[in-house]
C-alpha cells in the first residue's frame, strides 16, 4: 500500500500557483478564453472539535498487530480513545468486495472491508444505532497523492460506507491537517508533535520487539517460549506507553526476560527476506496467508521489513526530490527556502535513526542495521529509475540485488497483492531482468489473493527446499573450514560467556548457524 506522508511535503500550494499562472500566459498567448471548471469533490465528512474527543473513539489499524496494539496505547497516554481495528480476515476481505467498487487492488478489500466488517458488527451484534456509531466513532488513516490506487483509498472508504448504510461516516487524514477545524474550535485530533511522537514510538517500539522475536523464535529449545516472553514484555509496554512514562527501562527489564531464553543457534536454517508491497509484507493475517507464520513452522529464519524502513524511504524521496528541485530553483530566496527544507530531512533522517537504534539497544537487538536508503537507490537505478514512485518504488529491486550481493537470505519472497499495479510490474517484470543478472538469485514473486493459499504454500515449499540445502551448505563448509565437527562447534559455543540472544556474530554470510561457526571457530 503506497503511503506518502506529507509530514515532510513540498509547497505544492506554491506549485499549483506557478502552474496556474503559466496555464494562464499561455491561453492569453493562444487568444483561448478560459472557462472556470467545476470539478467534482468528494465532500468526506471530517468534523471532530476538541469537545468531542472524550465521547469520540477513534479507530485506526493496519501495521503489525504489536505496532497497532503500542499505538493505541501510546494515543491513549496522550488523552486519546484510540482502538485498533483486528488483522484483516478473509471476511473483511468479502466484506471490501461487497461494498467496495469493482478493480480494486486486494489490499482496498482488506482494509476498507475491515472498517465496515467492525461497524456492521457494531450495528448488528452489539446492538448500537447506526447514527450513534456515526456520532461516536470515526477513522483515521494515512493519506496520499500517489500514481497508485492509495491515492484513492479515502474514496474507496467513502463508497464502502455509504452504500453499507453508514452515510456520514468520518474518515480523516493523517495530511488533513487544518482542513477538520471547525468553525474556530479547536481540533479533535491535532496532528502535532505530541501526536506524531506518540505514533512513532508505537511504530518503532513495534519494529524492535518484532525484529527481537524473529531473531530469536527459529532458534529457542522450549517451543513456544519467546512468544510466551513477547507477549509478557508487549503487556509491560503497553502499560508503560498508556502511563506515558519513559520506555527504555521497561526495555530494559524485556531485555533480561529476553535474554534468559535457551537458544540453539547452530541450526541451519534457511533466512527468508520478505519484501513486496507495503501492507502485504507487513500484514499477518489472511492477506498474506499469514506468511511470516508459514515460515517459521516450516523451519525458516524469516527476515522482515521494519515499517521504520518505510519512513526513511519517505524521508529520503522527500530528500531526493528537494535535492532537484533545489538545481532547478533560480532566485536566492526559493534556493534558501530549499536549503533549510533539505537540512530538516536530513536531520529528521538521523532522528529516526538514533529513536530506533535507542529502542532497539535498550530492548537487545545489536547490529541490527536499518536499510540505507541510498545504497538501495544507487543499486537500484540501473533496473528502476528512482524518480518512480508507487507501491515500493525502487526498494523492491534494491533489496533483491542486495541480498544476493551481500549474502542477506537464501531466499527473497516478494509479497504482490492481487491487483497491484506497481508490484506486478516489479515482481514479474523488473525482477526478472534482476534475477538475470544475479544467477545466483533464489527469488520467488507470489500473488495475494486471499483465496490461493494453497498454491502459494505450495511454491514456498519449493523455493524452500533450495534454501535448506544452501543454508545447510554454508554451515558444512563453516565446519569444514575450522576442522570442528557440529559437536565440539556446540560445546565450544556452550562455554563461551556472554553468548546469549543479545549477541550477534560477524556475517560473513546468510547462514546464522555458520556465521557463528565463523566468528569463534575460524
Ligand atoms: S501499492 Fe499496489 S496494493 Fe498498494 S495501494 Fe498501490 S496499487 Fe494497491
């Protein structure tokens, strides 16, 4: 799901005005009299004053379910009723069909079924009148201009909601900004700093505590203990996010909890990067066939996309276009102007890497490193031009060629929702010519539909199969290399202090088992 933030917008009002003004040069050169259009606005209802904060809940959703659940925490320690919608089912998803407009991508389904699914069940089971969950309620969601269908998301809602009888309905913006005052009152939802940092420290207190358990979940003795832990440490959080105190000590007491979990390590298990479209990937329910789930009970170590990646992207083709538009730019005062926009994304990129790799010390996830986001546009450019945008842009490609490049995974699952412009045209055909080049590219595109769970299943095995034996591979030549067998490799590893779930070995390639073998055998 395309999803461009205007936290860090351009002056588009200054832009529309220049384009008018040249639109009107060039009619007055022609001799063409020009007739003021009328065009069709959708009047999406938006009003919610202050007043109605404490009467009013708001409902949202769409991340992890640990990202959702830290979100509505964090709103709430900040005066908030904020509740999360449930992962998208395949109901939701017949729901979105139901009422939702024919050719949508798979994705519009899920989530604007899901919004209309909780409101008729609020209708028809708990048994509230329909204006009273009009009055009471509303959603929020993020916004976008985009090449893509999200740019036409809030209609989507619109069309849903009306025509399953909830006319009146209010869907906001993250970028509605100042178009919800009302009449002088004071907003309901302030889209301010207060607001934004609560989000963000829901979003990536969620990526670090997801990346924990991915990292240790493949490899613990005692199944079903690190998600007994996770869920333990998700509850101190959320206390912690609604008391609006400070979250690194309840980090840190995660930590311990973490750390004290018996691992194996020296398994060779096959790492699967999962990348794709946004809300595919990052979903874990039916709209992926709960993917991430699949993998691990197949055996794989899976390596997921953190939603903090997704707003460096942001920031950095709010940057990449500033930097251009900046060369363009002819009088002083637009070059200043410029300049401090290109310094502020510059250190909003630095904040959110220094708020991430805070939470993610506190909580024990070293050497976890975010993306760079201009290392995947430079290895990416030659196959994707990086003034594409829509869906992933150039991420998709850059990820791939960087996981054969650098030995990230055994295998890359991109996740294409059914429908979806900008991943089908990467998934079958940009990936293609990747894979081309980089032979040694285990790359495997599946299609969500939500009716297809078997057939993708099915090809995940395959692709698996490949995995395993390269995954196995890596760790025999590792042992081959130091002259230890598997044993002496355990007891050795057994007798070492300090290594525990906190401590990462060197990579020197995909394998976890044989980057360990490498880095205290060699
Ligand atoms: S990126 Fe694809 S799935 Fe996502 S909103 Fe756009 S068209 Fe739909």
């Amino acid at each position: 799901m395309q999803n461009r933030s205007n936290v860090f917008q351009v002056d588009f009002d200054a832009v529309e005005k220049e384009v008018r003004a040249f639109e009107q040069q060039q009619a007055d050169e022609l001799g063409i009299e020009s007739r003021a259009q009328k065009h069709w606005v959708d009047e999406n209802p938006r009003s919610f004053t202050k007043s109605q904060r404490e009467t009013t809940t708001v409902l949202f959703g769409g991340l992890t379910m640990m990202q959702d659940a830290f979100i509505q925490a964090a709103c709430s320690g900040i005066g908030y009723r904020f509740q999360a919608l449930d992962v998208p089912d395949n109901a939701a998803m017949q729901v979105g069909k139901e009422f939702g407009n024919r050719g949508q991508c798979n994705p519009t389904y899920f989530t604007v079924g899901n919004l209309v699914k909780y409101l008729i069940h609020l209708r028809d089971d708990k048994g509230i009148d329909t204006q009273t969950i009009i009055d009471n309620y509303l959603f929020t969601t993020a916004g976008a201009c985009g090449p893509c269908r999200f740019g036409l998301y809030v209609t989507e809602y619109r069309k849903a909601l009306r025509d399953a009888g909830f006319e009146g309905f209010r869907v906001l913006l993250f970028q509605s900004g100042g178009g919800i005052n009302q009449g002088g009152e004071e907003l309901g939802l302030s889209f301010d700093k207060t607001f934004f940092r609560a989000m963000f420290r829901g979003i990536i207190l969620g990526d670090v505590v997801n990346l924990m358990g991915y990292r240790l979940r493949p490899y613990e003795k005692h199944a079903g203990e690190v998600n007994e832990v996770l869920s333990q440490c998700k509850q101190r959080l959320i206390e912690t996010l609604q008391r609006n105190e400070n979250i690194i000590s309840a980090l840190k007491a995660c930590k311990k909890q973490l750390l004290s979990i018996e691992l194996d390590r020296l398994q060779a298990k096959p790492k699967v990067s999962v990348i794709g479209e946004f809300w595919a990937m990052t979903t874990e329910g039916d709209g992926n066939y709960h993917l991430q789930k699949f993998l691990e009970q197949e055996g794989a170590e899976v390596d997921i996309q953190p939603v903090t990646n997704w707003t460096l992207y942001l920031i950095w083709a709010q940057l990449y276009d500033a930097r251009l538009q900046f060369k363009l730019a002819t009088g002083w005062k637009q070059k200043l102007k410029l300049g401090k926009f290109i310094l502020l994304l510059k250190l909003a990129n630095r904040v959110m890497a220094m708020w991430f790799n805070r939470y993610a010390k506190a909580i024990g996830l070293t050497d976890y490193h975010l993306a760079d986001m201009q290392s995947l546009a430079e290895d990416s450019h030659d196959f994707y031009a990086n003034e594409l945008r829509g869906g992933e842009g150039h991420m998709e490609v850059g990820k791939l060629i960087q996981a054969v490049k650098y030995k990230k995974a055994h295998l890359v699952l991109s996740v294409k929702p059914f429908g979806c412009m900008p991943s089908s045209g990467v998934s079958d055909g940009v990936q293609s010519l990747v894979t081309g080049q980089y032979p040694d590219a285990n790359f495997l595109a599946i299609e969500t539909s939500g009716d297809g769970a078997v057939n993708v299943y099915s090809r995940v095995q395959m692709a698996l199969f490949k995995a395993r034996q390269k995954a196995q591979q890596e760790v025999d030549d590792a042992l081959t290399n130091c002259g230890h067998s598997l044993e002496l490799a355990r007891q050795s590893l057994a007798q070492r202090r300090g290594v525990c779930g906190d401590w990462m070995p060197d990579h020197v390639t995909a394998s976890t088992a044989a980057n360990i073998v490498h880095t205290l055998l060699d």
